[in-house]
C-alpha cells in the first residue's frame, strides 16, 4: 500500500522564525508562506534532495494543530506523510483491518492539491500518519 515518504510535518508556534532557521541557520529552500483556511494551518515546504519537510502553523481560531503547539511549546513533529496510488483503496482495506480514518473518512485537498487522509495515532505506533495519493 505505501509508497514513497512525501513529507515530514513539524508544527511551529511561529513560523517566520522557524523558516528563518531553515532558511538561514540550514542553508536550505523555503517555499512562500500558504494559508490553508480549511485545514487550519499555514504552510510553508522545506525542499530536500530526497523529501520535503512541512512546517506548520495554527491558523485560525479552531486549528487542528493548536493544541499539538500549546502542548510542544518550541513546536514539534507532528506528522508524516506517505504516498499511495489509490486513496479510497487504502482507506477501504485499512477500515476493513480495523484503523481509523479520522473526520468524515473522505479525503480532502492537501497542501499539494492532491486527495490526503489521516489515520489515528493510537493505531500506528504513536505517529499522525497522511496518506496522499499521488
Ligand atoms: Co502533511
């Protein structure tokens, strides 16, 4: 079912400064800040070689994510996203073997434009997993 790791996601209080880190200290790509009204978050993408990292801030007044920041002050890893062909089919075969999907169950529109779900933390080892079908 996985493919390739897309993304690792750290969720930030303040997201200038952390691009400024990336940018600056790690010498490394940072894309232009994106609101994402409908995920609560704003977004920028560090580009590596291999992968992208995702930093994350709180958007709004009932972001996903800020209770995640209020609990991880400096910020923290939030997420990560693996690439799948076939989204529904990922969903299907994993509600069938008992993982849950969190929300409605029916993908929404990611930071890439691509169909994303979430699975449930408790049934992956601790993580917030993101299934993007590419
Ligand atoms: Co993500």
């Amino acid at each position: 079912m996985l493919g390739r790791l897309n993304h690792v996601a750290i969720a930030v209080p303040d997201l200038e400064a952390a691009t400024k880190s990336y940018r600056n200290t790690l010498g490394a790509t940072v894309s232009a800040p994106k609101d994402m009204p409908e995920h609560g978050v704003t977004v920028v993408f560090v580009e590596l070689e291999n992968t992208k990292i995702e930093l994350l801030q709180p958007l709004g007044e009932n972001s996903p994510i800020q209770g995640f920041v209020d609990k991880n002050v400096s910020g923290g890893m939030h997420h990560i996203c693996y690439e799948v062909d076939d989204l529904a089919a990922a969903r299907d075969q994993l509600t069938a073997d008992g993982a849950r999907v969190l929300g409605s169950g029916e993908p929404k529109i990611g930071a890439h434009g691509k169909p994303v779900l979430f699975l449930h933390p408790k049934d992956f080892s601790g993580t917030l997993i993101e299934l993007e079908q590419t």
